[in-house]
C-alpha cells in the first residue's frame, strides 16, 4: 500500500469529455514523481483531483492511510505550486507565505520563524516585505515555493511551474527543486510536458496520453524500454526514429533495407524505433544514407535523412565532418532497436 | 472652464450693494469671512429653519451614505454572482443590468410608496436606502472579478480561506482602485440628487444643497458664495480618492 493511492480515478468533465480514464497509481513516502504527456492530456487534471480542486467522477485517492475523496483541499495537508504562481499580489512576501498558516490558527511566533527559516532556505529572506510585482521571475518561483514548503505539507504539488522562466533559469531551478525535495523527504508531483524535465527530476516518470496512463518506471526504465509506440516517440531528444516495416522471422524490412534482429519474430504491420544517437556513423557501416539537412548544436550534430520516403534523425558529434549532400554509412545494433506492433501500439 | 468659476468665487466676496452697482468682479473683495459666515449659519427656507450649514451636512450624509451602501452591495453581488455556483447567475446578473433602463424618475411614486409605509419619509435612511444599489457597479465588479486567475481563488482555497475571507482578505483588497472609483461616482451621483429628496422631505430640516440651491433667497453675493461652497464636498472627496486611485494603480499588477 503506497503513501499516495490513486485507484481507477476518473474524471468525466459535465460536457461529456473524459480527462482521466480509470487510472491507479501508488506513489512511495519521499518519492519524486513526475507527470507527463502532452497538454491536454490530463496530467493536470489528475494533480488538480489529488489537490482537491477537481471533483472525482469516480475512483477513490487516499493519502497516508485516509480515504480523501470529499475532505476539503485545506484539510488535504497537500501544497501546491501553480504554473503562474498564483502569488497573492496585494501582499507582501512575508504575507503570501504566512497566510496559509494564519488560517490555521499557529502563533504569531511560530509563523515568524517558520517564514523567517523557508525564507533563509530559499534565500529570499531579505524580499520578504516586497510585494510579487516587483520580484523577478525567479524570485516569484521562489516565493510560490516558499508558501507550499512553509506549511510543511504531505505532498508537493507542482503544475509546470517552470515554464514560466526562459531557458537558464529554468536549468537553474530545476536543480534546485531536486535539491530541496531530496533534502526534506516530501513525497512530491511534479507535472510537466517537457520529457527533459521529467528525465532530470523524477524518481519515477508516469507518462500520460488522452487521460491513460501509458507507463509508469524510472527515467532509465522508460528510455530503455519503452512500452508502447506513444512513450517512445514522447521521451527522449530528438525523437525517437520510428519507420513502418514488415519484419518476417526476425528480420525487419524497411523499404530496401533490412536489418537482423536479436528474435525470430514475425509481425505483419510494425513499427521499428531507433533513437538518432543509435544510429552509429562509421566507414564500414553496413547501410548508406543521403545527408538531406545537417544541424549543428555545438557539441553534438543533428543529421536529417530518409530511407525509403521515411524521414529519420540521427545524432553524432559534430567532431566528424558530414556536410548535407554527402553519402554517409551507419550500422545498427540489433539490441538498440525497439519493435512495435502497430495494431496495438505495444512494444512487441 | 475656471474663469466663470473664479468671477463667482471673485464676486462672491464683495458685498450685494457693490455687485448690484458694478456688476461681476474678477478681483476679490474683502467681505469673504462676512460673507461666507452669513451665508452658513443664516436660516433659511421658507420657515427659516435650516441653515447652509445643516443642508452640507445633509448632502454630506446622504452622498457618503449612498456611495457607501453602493459600494457594499454590488462588490457583494459581484462576488456571489461571479464565485459561487448559481445556476442562472448570467440572467440574473442581465435582469440586475436591466435596471440601468429604468430610471429613478420612474420609479419614484412606488419607491415613495415603501417608504413612507417603512415611515422613513424625513429620515436619512429614506434619502439613502432606494438610491443606495447601482448596477453598473455591479456590471464594473463583476468584470473586474471575471479578470481575476482562477489559480488564486484556488491558492487560497489550499491555503484554507472560507468564502467570506476570501472576500475580505483578496477581493476587497485587489478592487481597491475600483472602489474609489465606484465610490466618487456614486457620491457625485448622490449629491446631486434633487428630485428624490424633494419628494421624500416635508421637513425643511433634511433639505440638502442641491434644493437649497434653488430656494436660496437672498443677495447676490450671498448665493454666489453658496454656489461656490457647495462645489467643495464633492472636489475633497475627489482630490482625496484620486490619490488611492493613483496608489492603487501603481500598486497592483
């Protein structure tokens, strides 16, 4: 029995539209999980049922042993991070964080140190009789964290909170999150539709697509194993390669190519994934390719193909010398391709 | 505009006799405190028992009592039109636009009807009470409420604010500039009430300046001087709102 219990939750909006469709889920005492899929998935939705915001259609969530389906999100003991921050604006940061606690009933005393120590954590202690519109971006976030650490909650709730920032702080705060959430143990959501956000921050990874959950595992566990065709293409970057082929007792065809793999499988409509820095670049490379397009990133290089008709990526260090409208050579290693069924759209 | 105004202010400090034979003034005169003394306290009406003085104060009450109680009652029907769920809350909050084509003027005998059966004919609650509910402060809350992140509602809500905290504590506070606002419009509003006090008064006691005004009788410079005076509430109240007005504006974001 986990800390956080989600069991067949589902959420059907009055004008007909399922948002979450029977989803169960257990989440560990500590643990970082993160939320993530496309917009309009329903990972919000979800989050917004565990805060209490959203009604139930059905399911049950409990928390800590406590059926919480109708407790009010005050008494829930969950905090929230909200995408805009939600920072009160007509009061000063001191206020924003302390007014959750005032509610509450604690001491003048008690909420004093309190905010006085989050705010030291956070090194925000010397804004704290500032209001929101004169704090930057990244002293915002800070402030919104503040106010969901200061009450000492069961659960963090995050919803995209960071993509308010531009591109380094966003880094920068990303960081710190996981610092903080390793550093005070509370189990914590975290929902995004960024995969490199969740891949950095998530013990586990819970991908979601059209209110189902499609997998649940570590970020190793997902790269690695994708379990159907939608979490393949979805994590990782670039996307994941995916052609439309015929594999017949083990051996995959993709237009005039055919690549060996490590079963002897035989699948009529299928799907062969192959991430772009899986595609190894050599001499002696048993297949060749027209370079159509080439991105160079810096450290790395971005190299647009076909086979085929079929568009492919890959991956390489921009140290070899590749211009578009060379012919390059590559190999594949049968143990890096992933196979689909296209039917189901399950890993094969 | 303020040359008019000043000739009035300039004459009013010159007494009746010197006006009478010389005409309007553009300097002042020294007869100002005599003037303005007289004017204030001197009885008037027709059975001499109101004074300039009493007849401020009456407008002063009934605008402030107005401004106030319309204040009041539109941000709340603001609130529970915009926050709780009612079901028909977008035609009710049509049929309390509607009200905007009815006039005061047509309601009048019905309205005076109420009041005199509530025996609140020459009170101030009779003055204030059917004037005191406008619905295009309501119309202005409303969209000022609808303006507001839904996240902020449920921030707090996680926060646990009840329904009349949340009222107290975020939207009195966020509306702050439209309360001035609303309020120096409906203090204006109320201060110029004529035809209302006029019906719901017999007592020349609850007479106010704007009917004054028109039953001043006597020298020229005296009613030049309450003309000017009676300019005043209506200018503090603008100049001292105009400055939270301003505030508010800098402040929220």
């Amino acid at each position: 029995m986990g800390f956080l219990e989600l069991q067949n939750i589902t959420k059907i909006y009055p004008n007909g539209t399922k948002a979450v469709d029977e989803t169960s889920l257990n989440i560990d005492n500590g643990e970082f999980v993160v939320f993530v899929g496309p917009s309009g998935c329903g990972k919000s939705t979800l989050l917004r049922m565990i805060a209490g915001l959203e009604d139930i259609t059905s399911g049950k969530i409990s928390l800590d042993g406590n059926l919480i389906n109708n407790i009010d999100p005050s008494e829930r003991d969950v905090a929230m991070v909200f995408q805009n921050y939600a920072l009160y604006p007509h009061m000063s940061v001191f206020n924003n964080m302390s007014y959750g606690l005032k509610n509450r009933g604690i001491s003048k005393d008690e909420i004093n140190n309190k905010v006085n120590d989050v705010a030291k954590l956070l090194e925000i202690d010397q804004l704290l009789s500032r209001k929101p519109s004169m704090l930057s971006g990244g002293q915002r976030q800070r402030v919104a964290m503040g106010r969901a650490i200061v009450r000492n909650p069961k659960i963090f709730l995050f919803d995209e909170p960071l993509s308010n920032l531009d591109a380094k702080l966003r880094n920068q705060m990303r960081l710190e999150i996981k610092k903080l959430q390793r550093q005070m143990g509370v189990t914590s959501i975290f929902v995004t539709h960024d995969q490199t956000e969740a891949m950095t921050l998530g013990d586990r990874i819970v991908v979601i697509n059209n209110g189902v959950v499609e997998q649940v595992g570590t970020p190793k566990d997902i790269y690695s194993k994708p379990k159907t065709k939608f979490v393949a293409e979805f994590i990782g970057s670039p996307q994941m390669n995916l052609f439309q082929s015929k594999i017949e007792n083990g051996l995959a065809k993709i237009s005039d190519i055919q690549i060996k793999l490590n079963n002897t499988l035989n699948i009529e409509d299928a799907c062969v994934g192959i991430r772009p820095d899986d595609i190894l670049i050599s001499d002696k490379g048993e297949y060749s390719s027209l370079a159509n397009l080439v991105e160079y990133l810096g450290s790395d290089m971005i190299i647009y193909s076909s086979i085929g008709g079929q568009e492919f990526s890959c991956k390489l260090s921009s140290k070899i010398n590749l211009k578009a409208g060379d012919i390059f050579k590559f190999d594949i290693s049968p143990s890096t391709v992933h196979i689909f069924d296209n039917v189901t759209g399950y890993r094969a | 505009m303020i040359i008019p105004v000043w000739i009035i202010f300039a004459s009013s400090t010159h007494s009746s006799l010197f006006i009478n034979t010389n005409g309007l003034q553009f300097f002042l005169g020294d007869n100002f405190v005599e003037n303005y003394s007289r004017v204030l306290f001197k009885k008037s009406g027709f059975f001499k028992e109101i004074t300039a003085f009493k007849m401020f104060f009456n407008s002063f009450v009934m605008a402030i009592g107005i401004a106030t109680l319309s204040v009041v009652t539109s941000l709340m029907a603001a609130y529970g039109l915009v926050y709780f769920k009612i079901k028909y809350a977008t035609i009710i909050f049509w049929l309390i636009f509607i009200t905007l084509l009815v006039p005061l003027e047509l309601r009048i005998m019905p309205s005076y009807i109420i009041m005199s059966k509530l025996n609140l004919v020459n009170t101030f609650a009779g003055l204030i009470l059917p004037i005191s509910a406008s619905a295009i402060a309501t119309f202005f809350f409303r969209q000022f409420y609808k303006s507001i992140p839904d996240e902020l509602l449920e921030a707090a809500k996680l926060d646990g604010t009840s329904s009349w905290r949340f009222f107290i504590d975020f939207l009195v506070p966020l509306s702050k500039t439209m309360i001035a606002a609303v309020f120096i419009f409906m203090f204006v509003f109320g201060y110029n009430q004529y035809l209302w006090p006029l019906i719901m008064t017999t007592s020349e006691q609850y007479w106010t300046v704007v009917m004054g005004l028109k039953t001043m009788y006597g020298s020229i410079s005296d009613r030049f001087a309450f003309v000017i005076m009676s300019m005043i509430p209506p200018v503090i109240i603008i100049v001292f709102l105009q400055k939270l007005f301003i505030q508010g504006i800098f402040q929220s974001k």
